[in-house]
C-alpha cells in the first residue's frame, strides 16, 4: 500500500525534504538573484508572513531567467520528455536546453548518478519556473531517477512497499477538475553479481508494486528504462490493460531498452531521436485522459449483480 505522500506546489515546493531516507527535492536555483524586502503596513498587517509577528517577507526576482507562463491551459495535452541521462553531472546544460526546446512540462529521467553530494547540478539543470525531485542510489556509484517538472503543475509525491532491485520515483499529477495521473519513473539495472538481482526478484517486487498501482490508481503512466531486450510473458503480465507506445529501439545499439506504459490516458509519440550526449535515444510524447466509458444505469445495475448483456 501506499506509505507517504508529499505535495509539492508554487506554494510549499521550496525546502521541501521528503520522508524517504534517499528521497530528495529542491526548488529552482536561480543564476541570478534579486532580493527585496517588502515593508510592513497596515494593509499587509497581521495577515501571513507578512504580520508583525514573522520577519519581513524576502521575494527572489526570476524575471530575468525564461520559463514558462504561470497558468496552464486546461486544454493542452500534458507535454512529457524520458531519457536515460547516463550522469546528469556532465550534462545540465544539455538537459535544460533540451527541455526548453520541446517546451515539456514534465522532464523524466533515469542513471542521474547523483550520491547526495552533488545534487545541487541537478536544480542547474533546471529552466526558470521548474522544479526538481529525485531519489539517490545510495551506497553504489550510477543509477538514481529524477523529475523536473513546470510550476505550473502541482505534484504530490508517493512511495510504495520497500524494493530493493530496481529503482523508481512515483507523483501524481493534481490539476483542478480532472482526475489524478500516477506517473512511475523506473529504471531497472542490468543483472549482475554486484546488485545481488535476479529475475524472480524483480518480477516479486514489481508484482507488489504493481499492484498497489492497479488498486489505487485509474490513468496510469509508468515509463523508464527496463533494460530488458524482449518484453516476455513474465514481464508483460504485470501491465494487465496496459498499452506500451514505444515501438522503435531506444539505445545507440539497437534495443528497446526504455519503455512507456499507460492506462486511461490516451499517449502520442512525438520524437524517438538520437542526442549527441547520451547512448540513449530522447522520447518525447503527449498523453490526454481517455474519455470513461459511457454506460446505461440499466448496465451499471446488470455490472452490480453479476449480469451479462446477451
């Protein structure tokens, strides 16, 4: 089941620290900033930060650094980037320029290769008016996941029953009338002796996880690198009424390797193309909630008792 959740908005994103031990997020660092203090008045008395009680409220000037508007278009599909940066830490500029470009609001990444201590190249890698979460692995070099998101959006952050095989970072996206999107960033490292992982482990610990997901969540988006060179029986199992988009290879060599599942959200793949900063190839995609099904209260009551229309 679900274990924790955090919100992270335009409003408490800032400082936010998640409960999950290897669970960090920070708000967009400016190149440059501009401090103003905003005097005590009457007006502003007693009301917020701004009451004679709190210090003086410091505002940060982003105005010089682009991002995108404030306000969303409730009509516009959600804008999506995934890739396998392979050590974000060599290249933050290309991520951001990378994300500006394709105008995304949501940046989904895999093998950041941050350890905690030198986190703060992925808020670089930031564009004005976005944000970051990640989840480090902690205690061996590579892998890790991350998202940079727009402040447009408002995510809460989820975590699921302890795994130990694979890696992953789940949110949920929380926009006024429409329904929630679960979004899954995975990546699963290649079997080795090292990280102790075996076939039957993984298929154990994303069988829970998935179905926490089938429970709890209707649209659905799980997508990352699988590192799996054939999507068998054993693995496809787990996306019962899943549908995956991505139907050309993702690496340098020639495999499928990054995958997207969804289910209740209708996906478009926009661009599967080749970057020159990563053995990865770049996948953008669009996804729009899927229209529910449309049935009688006559339907609905035969569903209820068990009844099947002949």
């Amino acid at each position: 089941m679900i274990k924790n959740k955090q919100i992270f908005n335009d409003v408490d994103a800032n400082n936010a620290v998640s409960t999950q031990g290897n669970v960090k997020s920070a708000s967009t660092k400016p190149r440059v900033t501009k401090l103003r203090l905003i005097p005590e008045t009457k007006k502003n008395a007693g009301k917020g930060p701004e009451s004679a009680d709190q210090p003086k409220t410091i505002t940060i000037d982003n105005s010089k650094r682009k991002g995108p508007e404030n306000a969303k278009n409730a009509s516009e599909p959600d804008k999506y980037g995934l890739l396998n940066i392979n050590n974000i830490k060599l290249n933050a500029d290309h991520l951001r320029k990378l994300i500006s470009v394709n105008g995304l609001g949501f940046m989904l990444i895999t093998e950041t290769w941050l350890d905690g201590t030198n986190d703060d190249v992925l808020t670089d890698s930031c564009p004005g008016g976005f944000k970051e979460i990640h989840v480090n692995r902690l205690g061996k070099k590579g892998g890790g996941v991350a998202l940079i998101y727009s402040e447009r959006y408002s995510v809460s952050q989820q975590s699921f029953e302890f795994i130990s095989v694979f890696e992953y970072l789940a949110f949920t996206i929380n926009e006024p009338n429409k329904a929630d999107i679960l979004v899954v960033i995975v990546y699963r490292p290649p079997l080795s002796k090292t990280n102790k992982s075996t076939k039957t482990l993984f298929h154990s610990q994303f069988r829970v996880m998935m179905s926490d997901i089938h429970r709890d969540y209707r649209n659905i988006i799980i997508a990352g690198d699988f590192n799996f060179s054939k999507l068998t029986k054993p693995f496809m199992l787990h996306f019962h009424k899943f549908v995956q988009h991505v139907k050309k290879p993702t690496h340098k060599k020639g495999n499928i390797l990054d995958l997207i599942f969804a289910k209740g959200i209708e996906v478009i793949i926009k661009s599967n193309k080749l970057i020159e900063f990563s053995d990865h190839r770049f996948i953008s995609f669009i996804s729009v909630l899927s229209p529910p099904a449309l049935t009688t209260g006559l339907e609905d009551r035969f569903q209820r008792l068990g009844i099947k229309e002949k």
